[in-house]
C-alpha cells in the first residue's frame, strides 16, 4: 500500500502479512510512517493506493467503526468526569449493549488487568500506569478483531515503562489477540515483539523475529537501530593474505569470518555488537574515554580509528578515563556490509 500527501509519498509500497494472534511491532526513528501506516491500518488515514485487509474483510472504504479494531492512544484520552467502569463501558453502551452484558465485560478487562478495586473511581484518582490500564480495558471490553497500540507507553517514566510492557505481553499472550504496536524504543520491540517490522522514510528494512533481526541485521541502518548501546561500525580495507579475511582498520587487523565475496583491497563496513568487542592486549589500539558502570555491566567507550566505539562488559574491571587499550572481536561474531548500499554481505 501506499500513502501520499499531494506529490510528497510518505509510506513507499508497503506490503506486509500479520499473522492471526500475532504481536508485530512497527519501530523506527521519528518521522518514519509507522504511526501514519497504523492510522492507515485503523482507518483514521485514508490510502492512496493498494489494499487493508483484516481477516477475510477488504476495508479501504470502511470508516473505523466498521473494521473491528479497538486502538490505544499514547495520550491515555480518559473521560474525566466518568468513573474507570463507566470509561471502560461508554463504546458498549454507544452500542445499545444489554446492560447486564455491559458489566460482565467491564468486570473481566477490570480483573485482567488488575483494575477491580479501581472501579469507581474516576481518572484523577489514579497513577499514570492505572490510567493507561483502563484505556487499554476501554480496548479490551470491545473484544475486537485487532488491537492497535500508537506508543502507549511514552508518557510514563522508565520504571512503569518495564512494568507496563510486561503486562501488555502477558495480556497478549492470554487473549492471544492479534496486536500491532507502534513505539521508537527498540527495548520495547525487541521485549515484547512476535515480529518486528523495522521501518525508515517509509520503507520497510527488515521484518523477522526479535533475535533474528538482532543477529542478521539486514544492514546498516538495521544493525544500528536495533541494539542499545548500538552496533559498532567501521570501516575497513580487506586484506587476503594466506587467504583467509582480514580487515585492516588504522594499521591495525581483525579477522574475519571466511567468505568468497571479499576481494583483496576491497572497502568493507565491519559491525561488532558491543557484547562482542573485547578489550584486551592485541588487536584495533585505541584509548579509553569514558567508563560508565551501570551495575550489571560496565559500558566503556573507547577512541579508536578515529571513532568512539563501546564495549559492554559483565565482569568488573579497573579501567581509567586515558588508558591505552587494545580492541579485538571473535570472527564469528563480525557483521559485514557492503559500504555503497549498506546491505549485509553473507
């Protein structure tokens, strides 16, 4: 599908499949179209050209009442002068629903997601995280055929962001509801995703599996995306020598894993996951910049081939800001791009 404002196209051919019961994340910077390809998907967007189907239904021409969605804003969009039962119950009752029907559906999203107590009182009363859990149950209660997330969690601080992904896991994976969530925080999809849907200027860059996005990124805007700290990236020369790869980064050598696609003299972008580059005597040289312990690993950045790159340790060691290390990587665990396109060279 595709989406265009006059002459300027913002969502670029895409064509994706969702799985029933799926949870698939659309993540990606800011500006990206995950936001506008939900609104797309929700019917708050029209399309300019291609198809939405949900389950067996074309909907392009379906006003949002029609598809069968319940979606969930980042503004928690609550009515102030309504208690949590009566916020939860207001699109039923729209509806006309029987009462009694009303309240036994009000009653389970309550208990599912923890709100029993919380019934009657109204919005002001409640944490950030309880006012998102009632707009999540005004979802719920609609007992929809897709649930459409746009950064819910964005408004709260880092504590309630852990707890609240837990919960929407553990809530997906009891309704086992078909699920598309929108967020920038590539924590979130790799924590929470079935399937991640990588996205840029509109495009899409890669769609697979949490781990399998994080361990064959599809290239360089992929490989540094996803991961926090990032991949490192460098640029290297390729060496043969006996035959097997070597890259050649500032007079230094790093092997590499064994391919027939790197020829001699041939310019290379070189990743390593921070986990992956190990600090010891041989290897890229370089000098400490910066040590940031953060409890269960220490992150230090260290100035090498003209770039600040991170190594992600789990034991404790006595590093100093300025001391003159050395940085190596297992051949096994180095990505390679190719540096005119980006793409990810097997």
């Amino acid at each position: 599908m595709r989406k265009s404002y006059g002459s300027v196209e913002v969502i670029h051919g895409l064509d994706i499949d969702i799985g029933d019961g799926e949870l698939v994340v659309l993540v990606g910077p800011s500006g990206c179209g995950k936001s506008t390809l939900l609104r797309m998907i929700a019917g708050l967007e029209g399309i300019t050209s291609g198809t939405i189907h949900i389950g067996e239904r074309l909907v392009n021409n379906l006003p949002p009442a029609q598809r069968d969605i319940a979606m969930v804003f980042q503004n928690y969009a609550l009515y102030p002068h309504k208690t949590v039962a009566a916020n939860m119950a207001f699109s039923l009752r729209m509806r006309g629903m029987d009462k009694a029907e009303i309240k036994a559906r009000v009653e389970h999203a309550a208990e599912v997601l923890g709100l029993t107590p919380y019934l009657d009182r109204y919005p002001r009363a409640l944490s950030g995280g309880q006012r998102q859990r009632v707009a999540m149950g005004r979802a719920i209660v609609r007992d929809p055929q897709v649930f459409l997330f746009d950064e819910p969690l964005s408004n709260l601080d880092a504590k309630l962001r852990v707890q609240m992904r837990t919960e929407i896991r553990e809530l997906h994976q009891r309704l086992r509801a078909t699920t598309v969530y929108v967020t920038h925080d590539q924590i979130e999809a790799m924590t929470m995703a079935d399937k991640i849907v990588v996205m840029q200027g509109g495009n899409i860059e890669q769609v697979g599996a949490p781990l399998e996005v994080y361990d064959r990124p599809a290239n360089t805007f992929v490989a540094g995306f996803i991961g926090s700290p990032a991949m490192n990236l460098l640029t290297a020369r390729i060496r043969r020598g006996d035959g097997t790869p070597i890259a050649e980064i500032g007079g230094a050598r790093l092997p590499l894993p064994q391919t027939d696609r790197l020829r001699e003299g041939a310019e290379i972008i070189v990743g390593v996951r921070p986990e992956n580059l190990l600090i010891g005597e041989e290897g890229l040289p370089g000098e400490i910049a910066v040590v940031e312990p953060t409890g269960a690993e220490t992150h230090v950045v260290v100035r090498a081939a003209g770039r600040e790159l991170v190594s992600v340790l789990r034991e404790r060691r006595a590093f100093r800001p300025g001391q003159a290390v050395r940085l190596a990587a297992d051949p096994a665990a180095i990505h390679l791009f190719d540096p005119a396109s980006g793409t990810r060279i097997e």
